[in-house]
C-alpha cells in the first residue's frame, strides 16, 4: 500500500476492519496516517455508523485525521450544536489521550446527496459560528483548523506529489 501512495479511509469500515488496519499500522505493513472521512464519535452518540472512543484515539495516534460527520443520524439531535459537540467532546477525547486533538479533528460533510445532513453545503458558515461559542471550548486557531486547515494539510502531506 505505501508503495502506491494509498490513504487508507476507514470511513464505512466495520470496527474489525479497523482494527486490523490499526494492527497493519502497528506492524509497519503500512505507515501511512489513516483517516475517518466521515463519522461520528461513539461517545457522543451511539450509532451503528459511528466509530469506538478507543479507535478515534488509534487513528489519531497514526497521525491520521476524524472527521466528524454532518450525517444527522450520526449525531445526538440533528443541529449544529449537536456537531459542536462532538467537535468538542472529539478534541478534548483524544487530549486525554495525549494527542493535540484540535490537529486531528476535521468537518466530514457526507454531501453526497443520499443522507440527511444537518446543513447542506450553503450554510458551511454556520459551522464555524457554531463552533466558535465559547462552550465548546475552541479558540480561534483551533476553530481553523478543524473547518479546514486539517484537511488541507492532510492531503498536502499524504497524497502523491
């Protein structure tokens, strides 16, 4: 896989597959970061689509990237404070853990026509405003980089040149 440049998303993956992913990545077999395009955070909400607290903090461990879904089964309620949650509880999960969170938590939208989502791509805005309330716990620079500098980096970083 490293051979070819491959990024491994483990979005939609059933939780064995990641860990055997996660057991790949510990082995050198694969030494890419990894990364969740689109979830939700088991902790926040217990959804069939959402990924364990133990595997967000495994995926980041890699270097890799959550992003957090706008699917709204995914989330607690179907708003954006819901999303701000699991930002927040996202974060602040994988600080425990001794990872910058902020630096590995991104907006992973699902826009692709078939779900429900909370906003659709015209309110993009409304999540930073959101998530720029103080009860999330997020200064600016963090607020940054989870709407998109995280992204963007990611994909400068990991995808061939």
């Amino acid at each position: 896989l490293d051979s070819h440049s491959i990024t491994i998303d483990l979005a939609h993956a059933s939780a064995a597959l990641i860990d055997d992913v996660l057991e790949m990545h510990g082995k050198g077999e694969i030494s890419h970061p990894l990364i969740v395009s689109h979830t939700g955070i088991r902790g926040v909400h217990d959804h069939r689509r959402n990924i364990s607290d133990d595997h967000a903090v495994a995926i980041a461990a890699t270097g890799g990237l959550i992003g957090i879904t706008l699917f709204a089964p995914g989330l607690p309620r179907a708003d954006l404070a819901a999303l701000g949650e699991s930002i927040s509880y996202t974060v602040k999960l994988l600080d425990d853990a001794g990872l910058d969170g902020a630096r590995h938590v991104a907006i992973g939208s699902d826009f692709d026509g078939a779900v429900r989502t909370v906003i659709d791509a015209s309110g993009w805005q409304r999540i930073t405003g959101e998530i720029m309330k103080p009860v999330y716990g997020l200064n600016p620079a963090q607020v940054g980089w989870i709407v998109g500098a995280n992204t963007r980096n990611f994909f400068a970083k990991n995808l061939p040149a």
